[in-house]
C-alpha cells in the first residue's frame, strides 16, 4: 500500500498544525458499518453501478473510512511519539546532565587520588634521596677510614724492617756478649706484634671493602627505586594535568584492565620501606666498623709507639751495661797494664840479681879452688876453709831462691799477658756490642714512624 502524503516523518514533524487545520474525522456508528461494507460488496443501493466502472481499480484503493482511519491513527502515533520524544528527551538531559556531574566529580577524584599519590610518592622520593645521599656520604667516610688503613699497614713495613734489622744486626755480636738479654727479647715481641698488627689490619681493609660493596649495592637499589619514583611521578604529575581541554589526549580502551604484575599500596610502601630499613642497616653497621677502625687505629699507634719506647730504652740500658762493663775492663787493663810494666821491672831486677851474685861465687869457688891446692897438712879444714865453703852455699841458695822467683815472676808476667790480652779482648767486643747497638739499631730506630703515621694520618 501506498503511504499517505507526507507519510509518518512529516506527520511527526508538524503534529500540532494538522491538528488545528483538519479537524477530526466522524466516527462512524458500528451498526451502520456492516450494511454499507455489503451494499458496496453486492454493487446495489444509490451508489451501484454494476461494479464496471471500477473494474480493475478496486483493489489498490482505500475506503474513505480507511483512509480516516489511517490518517487519524498517524495522528494519534505522531502526537504519542512526540510526547515520548519530549520525555526521552527530557530524561536524555537529566541523564545528560548527572552523567556529566558523575563524570566531573570522578574526574575530581581521580585528580585528587592523583595528588595523594604523588605526595606519596613524593615523601618516599624524598626518604630515599636523603638515603642515597647519606648512603654516598657513608661511603665516603668508610673510604677514607679505608685509605688510614692502607696507610697505617704500609707504615708497619718500616718498624718491622727495623725490628728484623736490629735483630739481624745483634746477631753480629761476638761471644761473650752474645747473649738473649731483654733488648733481644723485647725485639721478639715488637716483631710479633707487628705481624699480628698487620694480620689485624688486613682483615678489617677486606671488612671495609666488603662493607663498601654492601652500601654501594643497596645505594644501587634505593637509586633504582628512587629513579622509578622520579618517573613515577612526572608520569602521575602529568596525568594529573590532563583536563578535559587537553589536547593530548586520546582513547585507550585497553588500558583499564589491571596488570597481573601490579602491586598494591601496600606492597609498594612496604618495598621502599624495606628498601630504607636494610639501608639504614648497612649505614649503622658502616658506622660501626668506622668507628672501631678509628680505635684499632688508635690503640694499634699506641701499641706500636708503647713498644717501641720499651725497646728504645731497653737498648739505652743496654748501652748503659756495656758502657760500665767497658769501662771497669779498661780500668782493670789498665792496672794490669801498669802492673805488667811493674813485673817486668821486677823480673829485671831479680836477673840483675842474679848476675849480680856470679862474681862473688866466682870469688868464693876460685878460693876453695886455689885452696884445694895447699900442700900436705896445709890442707887444712881452717876456719877460712868453713867460711868459703858456707858463703858458697849460702850465694846458691840465693841464687836458686832468686830463680825460683825469676820463673815465679815470669809465670805471673804471662798470666797478666795473657789477662790483657782478653781484657783488651773483651773491651773490642765490647766497644762492638756498643756499636752495633747504639750507633745501628738506635740510629736507625730514630726512624721509626710517628704516632700520626701509625694512626694513618699520613
């Protein structure tokens, strides 16, 4: 069927002008109906004609009561579609407008979440910068403590090659005076203690590298994580720019669902929580171990200067020994000296003695021999004969008492050679000890490391 002019658009477009213009059709009774739809049907009545002048016509008309039929009910759908389109239309608005105060307001939220979030981040921005930076100052300060000791270990080279020296040296001394005395044991014990000295230091420099490494590390990690909340933050900073003027912005309608890897708030707090605690850890324990360097440092110059001071006077008492023995052994070579001069005087004498009683037994023995020649009864055992043959025995007797003690003399002159010869000995040795230990071992002892230098100030 055709649609009648205009058709429904044009209906609902101007409802109200074609309800003013046309008025409505009449209704129809019901019980005429049926009588002109079979006077029609059958071609009989006022308005017969035999049905051959429409003929081929009928079937594509409508009834005038049809045609009201339609036009009223077009009516009646266009005046329902406008009153449903006023109310679409009106609930469209308030929809309109509450969806777009719910969007406002979200949008609000949203930016509000934003700024909280980034105070957040922010704080713990802030937490783990001041970290970092105190975390490098650490570093630093280990570092240094670092570098005293490496100092303070390389001075021990020089007081232990003094000490290994000295005891080198003292090993050129000669019997008697090479002795194990106190210096020697004193030497031993400053030797010792500067192994166990380095052996002390060695293994705090590997705990102080160590320690470097753990707050370079977690240094490392809180710099990670700190970089991330830079980017973090100027991600959320610049979101939280974003308006509704923004030029910049486009859909992503993937970007609503969650990450499977995402954290949650708290598992983020709770990251660079744990983050700062273990560093804050590392720093106190950083701060521990520069503070019991600085005290081995402190007592390891100590030890070294209180033991060097005892070996120092050690060797100065040492020196001191030496210096009398010395000096009571050239006393006593002097009076063997002296006395030696005075034996040799004497033996002297006693051979000046002797000789000199050769000319009286001369005399006497040529009497008793010229005597022996009387003749006859001449041969006479006088007085003069007793006298010569006495004063005879008497100059033997002198003369072996005066051999005797010739040979007595000499065995005592020997003995004070010989005296002299090891006191003269014994002072070479000992003018050697004073030697080597004043003018080698102290001397080069004035070379040893000051308190500041053990300490590894310098």
């Amino acid at each position: 069927r055709a649609s009648p002019a205009g058709g429904p658009a044009a209906a609902m477009a101007q409802p109200e002008v074609l309800m003013t213009k046309e008025p409505a059709p009449q209704s129809v009774p019901a019980s005429d109906l049926p009588m002109k739809l079979s006077e029609v049907a059958l071609n009989t009545g006022a308005y017969s004609s035999s049905g051959l002048a429409t003929a081929g016509f009928r079937t594509a008309k409508y009834l005038p009561g049809e045609w009201h039929q339609s036009n009223y009910n077009m009516y009646h759908k266009a005046f329902a579609g406008c009153k449903q389109g006023e109310h679409d239309r009106a609930e469209a608005k308030d929809l309109a407008e509450y969806t777009a105060q719910r969007a406002q307001c979200a949008q609000q939220d949203s930016t509000a979440a934003l700024g909280h979030r980034l105070k957040n981040t922010h704080f713990w921005k802030s937490e783990l910068q001041k970290e970092i930076e105190d975390l490098d100052a650490e570093t630093n300060l280990l570092a240094a403590q670092k570098l005293r000791l490496e100092r303070a270990l390389d001075a021990t080279e020089v007081p232990y090659a003094i000490a290994t020296d000295n005891l080198q040296c003292r090993e050129r001394r000669q019997p008697p005076d090479l002795v194990n005395d106190e210096v020697e044991r004193e030497l031993l014990k400053e030797a010792e203690l500067i192994r166990n000295i380095q052996e002390l230091l060695k293994r705090t420099l590997m705990q102080a590298s160590n320690q470097m490494q753990l707050n370079r590390d977690h240094k490392e990690i809180c710099e990670r994580d700190w970089s991330d909340k830079v980017e973090t933050y100027n991600i959320d900073d610049k979101c939280g720019r974003y308006n509704n003027q923004s030029t910049n912005v486009q859909f992503h309608p993937n970007s609503v669902k969650f990450e499977e890897s995402a954290s949650t708030p708290e598992t983020w707090a709770k990251f660079t929580h744990d983050n700062i605690y273990r560093a804050e850890r590392e720093k106190l324990a950083s701060g521990n171990l520069r503070v019991l360097i600085d005290n081995i440092l402190h007592d390891v110059s100590e030890d070294l200067r209180r033991q060097c001071d005892t070996v120092n006077e050690a060797f100065a008492k040492r020196c001191e020994e030496l210096e009398d023995t010395k000096h009571k052994l050239e006393y006593h070579l002097k009076n063997v000296l002296r006395e030696i001069g005075d034996q040799e005087a004497n033996i002297a004498a006693l051979k000046q003695a002797i000789k000199d009683k050769e000319a009286p037994m001369k005399v006497a023995q040529t009497r008793l021999y010229d005597r022996s020649f009387r003749p006859n009864v001449e041969l006479c055992r006088d007085e003069a004969q007793l006298s010569l043959i006495s004063e005879v025995e008497e100059l033997t007797e002198s003369i072996a008492a005066l051999k005797k003690k010739l040979m007595e003399s000499e065995q005592t002159l020997r003995n004070l050679e010989d005296t002299r010869m090891d006191l003269e000995k014994d002072i070479a040795v000992k003018k050697n000890s004073i030697f080597i230990d004043r003018q080698k071992c102290m001397a080069h002892r004035t070379r040893y490391p000051v308190a500041l230098k053990l300490a590894g100030y310098q």
